[in-house]
C-alpha cells in the first residue's frame, strides 16, 4: 500500500468522512478547512500510524504542518514506511 493511500484510509477511519474522502487529491487541505481536523483526531491519526507502521512518533517530529495537506500527510507517512 503507497503512502497517499493510507494516508486516505487514516483520513477516512479517524475523521469518520465516508466517500468525501475519495475525491480527495495531494493538495487537499486538512488543517484548517476540515473541522474534524483538530488535536484529538490529529492524536489518533499519529496513534494509527504508529500501529499500521509499527513505528514510534516522537512528539518532537510532529508540527503542524504534516497535517496541512493530504500530501504532506503522505509524505510524512512515507517518511515513516
């Protein structure tokens, strides 16, 4: 499975969006146009890549701007793969 891909599953599971999240692209923004976006679904979307990836987030590596695009998202996730 490619980043961008799971990056549309943890969107879909942890923001409770349905088929919404089909249409959405790499530019799609997350922080700040959706309002399921905010700490809590940010802290479960860190928590379900940390278990699909078997890996640990170190606070330290998160910033806001992970979480400004479906892209940087991915990116991020690929970062982690």
């Amino acid at each position: 499975m490619d980043s961008l891909t799971l990056a549309k599953i943890l969107i879909k599971s942890c923001l409770q969006l349905d088929e919404q999240v089909n249409s959405f692209d790499e530019s799609t923004e997350l922080l700040g146009a959706l309002p399921e976006v905010n700490s809590l679904t940010i802290m479960t979307m860190v928590t379900s890549i940390e278990e699909q990836l078997d890996v640990e987030i170190s606070d330290t590596e998160l910033s806001g701007e992970i979480f400004e695009t479906l892209g940087s998202l991915a990116q991020f996730i690929e970062s982690k793969m």
